[in-house]
C-alpha cells in the first residue's frame, strides 16, 4: 500500500507547480464561503440587532397592535403595514386597558407618520411619533437636555416636539436646539427637548429612536387628522403576570373590536415572529451565496479535468512503473480536496474579514452554523467534483496515455 | 538480487494476435506470435517502423492486452490478471525503458529514480538509498538533483535506466532506447543495457539498428505482425 503521504506530496507538488491556476481555481469557493458566511452574518445580525432594541425599549412590554396577527404564521410585516392606516385602536382602548385593575406601570397609544423635518436650509426624512405623555413611563425615553413633553402640554395641544440625537445633528449639528422652531412637514413645532443617542434604528419606530420627532399624541391627531391608533403598548408590572395580564387585556378589548381588529402580543411572541421572518430572509441570503460556491466547484471539476487531459503522458508513466488505479484516484482527488479545503478556509477567514468591515455600517454576527456549514459544503464540493476527474485518470489506460504528448 | 538460474520461463506466448478495430480501420498488429524467452536472455527485436514491434512490447510488458492468443508470464497467465496485479508486477518484476526517456519534468533526477519504490510501498529513507545507489551505478552520482532538462540525452537515458532497475526487476523491457541519442552517448547505454543483462536479468529490446545484434544472445525479427526469423547468438 502507498502512503497517502505520498499521493499527498505529489498533489502539493503539481499544485504548487501551477500557483496562479491553483489561486484562481480556489477563487471561485474562496468568493462562494465568504458570500455564505458575510450574508448569513448580515441576517442574524440584524435578527440580534433588533431583538437588542426591543429589549432596549424595556421589558414586560404587551404590545396591542391593529389587524390579526395570529393567523399569518410569517405576515407581520405586511400585516403590520397594512393595518396602520386601518387600525380600529383608538384613545378610549388606552383608557379601558388603563383603567383595569391590573399590575401594570403604564398605558401609552400612538401613531407614526413618515414626514419631512427642516430647519433652515436643512432638512432631514425623518418619523413623526405621536405618542401621549405616559410613552414616558413605558418606553425608555432619556433626556439628552431639555425634557420630554408633559401630560398638561398634551392636553393643551401645543406644538412641541422631543427630537432625536440624529435629528438633531442633522438639522442643528453643533448649535443649541432648544427653544427653537423647526418645521414637521407644514407645521412648525418648537423644540423642547434632545434624547439621548441610542444608536441605530429602534424599538418601534421603523426610523430608529435617534431619527425621531415625538411630538403629543392631541397635537399630532389635531394637526395630522388622524383619530386611529397605530400601537398601544403596555408596560407589565413583574414578568411572571405577562400571561395574565395579555388575556385580560385581550378579553376587555373584546367587548369593543372584532377578534381580527387586533392582537395582543408580548415582547417575547414578537420577537419570535420578527425571528421567523429574518430567518427565511437569512436563509435565503445564504442560498444565494451557496449558488456561488457550487459554481466554485464546477470550476474545480473544470480545472481538473483539464489537467487531467494535460497530465496524460504522466498519468500513463506513473502506471507504467506501477501506479495502481487507485494511486492515481487519490492523487488527484486530494488535488480537488486540497483546493476546496485551502479556499474554504480562505473564504472563512475572507468572510470573517468581510463581515467585521461590514459591521462598521450595519450590525453583522457569524454564526457557527454558517462557517461550519460552508466550509463542509466546500470541501464536499471537492471531493464530489474531483471525483469524476480522478477516476477518468485512474481508468486511463496506459499504453494510451503513454502515446500522448 | 536477481537469481541466476539457468532455463526458468519469463514469457511464453502462443498464437498471440492483437488486432485494433475503432470500427472504421481494422489493423492486424500482431499475427499468431509464438515465442518462448528463458531468464537471463538478451533478445534483440527488429522490425521496420509499424511493423508491430512496440505493440508486442506493450503486451509482453503488461501494459496492452492482447486480443487473442495466450501470454504466460513469470509464471502468471497474463489475460487473468487483474489492473491491480498487472500494476504490481510491472512494479515489481518489470523495468522499462523508453525512447524518449520519459521522465517527469519537474522531479529532480532523484525523484524520478524513486517513483517506482513510491508505487510498492518503500519509506523515504530506503528509497533514497536505493535510488542513490541506482544512480551511482549509472555513473550520474553528481547529478542526483538536477531536472531532466538539465541533462543531456545520454544522462536523462541513464537516469530512466536506473528508474527501470531500481526496484530490481527480473525483466528490463527497451524500447528503442538509443534512437533518441547520439552514437557515442548510445554506445554507452547499451554498454550499461549489456551489463545489467550480464548481472542476470532477462533483456529484450527493440531496434532497427542491426548493429544492435552484436550484443544480444538472441535476434528477433517482426515484419507486419508476424515473427519471420529467430537467431541464437553465440
């Protein structure tokens, strides 16, 4: 028996012989692990972000939120924006959920609307939130300066708005913001506090607390002409009473809205539903990127089947002095295994690399599946692709493959 | 080293005949080849170009088959061979040596002499010691680690000798080997071909140089696939 060290070093030796063709037939696997691992590292990321903010909006949260969540397994998206405009929630919801003796620290109902914040000659895309002055208590508001509007500053229907710390650069950058006037679409709103920056996008606001302009829920129903709701959410007193006060809250509603008007969800189910939905999505960023390296393996399957058309004369003179087919199968498929192995683990190390620059501009995290899965995959695109190539060599007959050049 | 008993059987063919058919042309290489070669033999074959010569070389080396007729070697019936045994043996029992040398381009003249141990089995180190050994006794013991494209025609011959008996074979199979060189540098690979011939292995070669028969015991002819005169030398 030859030593599959031997057959070894003479794979390493051909490959190495034929360096620039070797890099460039492990380019095509280098390109295909690196896209699975940096996509699938660009989805979970995200996944991980966004459950980072919902928990950093606080915890024991019951989000009531318009249309029948539970009936479509993966829709909240579509279900969720479908049914802001038609939202049945209203005030008096907040009001009958409040009024509940329940063990909750905080009621607050609100609506969003996508509009256009200047001052000056800045202006800057941003989400009004219309929320009432109990947010406060329920959502995590941080004051950078100036404070967050009061219940009496509600009722009175003023103009005021609490802007966030990227509203504020980008409509301020350097200069002092309180007490000034800035414009929310047609109205004019005055500036009566900053939140802390929190980073990125946020909690429920599809814009990201940072990139928000709270103003009062009166003030934005008033100038917005909006009576709906989009969300009301619940802050729970104590973990453990979540269940119980989810179907309370579920049963009181339901002696004013339809059973398909609303859902009531915790923290937890939301999660779990945002979670399906960016894992289809990972899923099929990987997808995309396996295509890749399967086309990485038909470029070694080529590759190899070249050389061995190439290598003839020297496939026959090896059997001439007695290489067993199977000497010859080995030889050249550790060739194919070597490639897939060596430009799997560039790719890892290349995907790695690519979702830690990534990470600068979007949140990224690699996860052990997607490493181990496409580095598997690749050196089992080596072994299934070089297989073909290798037994051609082996089955070569000698006296054939002697007589070519 | 090779026993040096007087008559064993290496090859004995009967009524062998190869025909090579790819349905459009149909050649008739080898007619009704009846031959039987003894240890210790130099047989010189002769033949014109296409006269078959290099296909009964093919087979009596295992690396053809032929399509009729039998072929018994060193004791083994060559058409029951399995690619596995007809691999070991070649490894083993038979040395080849080829007109246009053969060798790998890119392994030093070194590397090429151990291929054959590689392909039996033999750890590093006694495979370099023998195929040191081999390349001393071709004279090449300071050009152990050059290319063959650093050698010249003579030494790269010298070198695919010492490739053929490194692995101590009973048979040395030459085709042609000095067609490729010029007459000095032929002159002195079948001086070495004779000398391995003395040391008791079983030589046949194939030529078209009658000069050639001088140092054989036995000469061949082949003329359109058939053997048409068969001299004892001395």
């Amino acid at each position: 028996m030859v030593e599959i060290k031997e057959l070894f070093l003479a794979a390493m030796r051909t490959l190495l012989a034929n360096k620039t063709r070797s890099f460039l037939t492990m380019l095509g696997v280098i390109i295909g692990v690196a896209s699975v691992i940096t996509l699938v590292s660009i989805g979970s990321g995200l996944k991980s972000y966004i459950a980072d903010q919902f928990e950093s909006l606080g915890s024991n949260l019951i989000y009531v939120v318009a249309g029948d969540l539970s009936s479509s397994g993966a829709g909240i998206g579509r279900e969720m924006m479908s049914s802001v405009y038609s939202s049945k929630l209203e005030e008096k919801h907040v009001e009958v959920i409040g009024n509940l003796s329940l063990p909750i620290i905080g009621v607050s109902g609100y609506f969003e609307l996508p509009m256009e914040a200047k001052y000056e000659e800045n202006d800057f895309f941003t989400t009004g939130m219309a929320v009432d002055a109990s947010y406060g208590d329920v959502g995590k508001i941080d004051i950078e300066e100036g404070k967050f509007f009061s219940a009496i500053a509600e009722e009175r229907n003023k103009k005021v708005v609490v802007i966030g710390a990227k509203l504020k650069e980008e409509l301020f950058s350097l200069r002092p913001a309180l007490g000034k006037e800035i414009m929310l679409g047609d109205y004019s709103f005055k500036v009566i506090g900053v939140l802390k920056e929190q980073g990125g996008t946020g909690g429920l606001s599809s814009m990201g607390v940072d990139n928000v302009a709270m103003i009062p829920l009166q003030t934005g129903r008033n100038v917005y002409n909006r009576e709906n709701l989009q969300n009301i959410l619940v802050k729970v007193e104590g973990e453990e009473n979540i269940p119980m006060v989810k179907e309370r809250i579920e049963k009181k509603l339901l002696d004013y809205l339809e059973e398909d008007e609303f859902s009531v969800v915790d923290q937890k189910q939301m999660l779990d539903k945002i979670g399906s939905i960016l894992g289809v999505l990972t899923l099929a960023l990987g997808g995309i990127a396996a295509i890749s390296l399967l086309v990485g393996g038909i470029g070694i399957m080529n590759i190899m089947l070249v050389s061995v058309t190439e290598r003839t004369h020297e496939i026959g003179l090896r059997k001439a002095v007695g290489a067993q087919p199977r000497d010859i199968l080995i030889q050249f498929l550790i060739e194919a295994v070597v490639l897939s192995f060596l430009g799997g683990l560039i790719g890892v190390i290349m995907g790695f690399g690519g979702s830690l620059i990534l990470n600068s501009f979007l949140e990224t995290s690699v996860t052990w599946w997607s490493v181990l899965l496409a580095f598997g995959v690749s050196v089992l695109v080596g072994v299934v692709f070089g297989v073909i190539p290798a037994s051609r060599a082996a089955k070569l007959n000698p006296i054939e493959a002697l007589r070519r050049e | 080293m090779v026993k040096k008993s007087n008559k064993s059987l290496i090859f004995q063919a009967k009524k062998l005949g190869k025909i090579y058919d790819n349905g459009i042309v149909r050649v008739e290489a080898l007619k009704d080849i009846n031959l039987t070669i003894y240890s210790g033999e130099f047989v010189v074959l002769f033949g014109r170009s296409g006269s078959g010569k290099s296909t009964l070389m093919n087979i009596l080396g295992l690396l053809d088959q032929p399509t009729s007729g039998e072929l018994r070697l060193i004791g083994e019936e060559a058409s029951k061979l399995s690619s596995q045994r007809a691999a070991k043996l070649r490894n083993k029992r038979i040395g080849f040596i080829f007109q246009t040398f053969n060798l790998l381009p890119r392994m030093s003249a070194l590397e090429n002499v151990e291929l054959p141990l590689i392909y039996s089995g033999i750890n590093q180190e006694e495979r370099l010691a023998r195929a040191k050994k081999k390349l001393v006794q071709v004279g090449l013991e300071k050009r152990m680690n050059h290319l063959p494209s650093q050698l010249s025609g003579g030494q790269q011959q010298r070198v695919a000798i010492a490739r053929a008996l490194v692995n101590e074979p009973d048979i040395v199979l030459a085709d042609e080997p000095t067609g490729n060189l010029d007459s000095r540098s032929g002159q002195e690979i079948l001086d070495l071909i004779a000398k391995i011939n003395k040391q008791g292995r079983t030589v046949f070669l194939i030529t078209h140089d009658p000069q050639i028969a001088n140092y054989s015991t036995r000469a061949l002819t082949l003329e359109d696939g058939q053997l048409i005169s068969d001299h004892k030398n001395g």
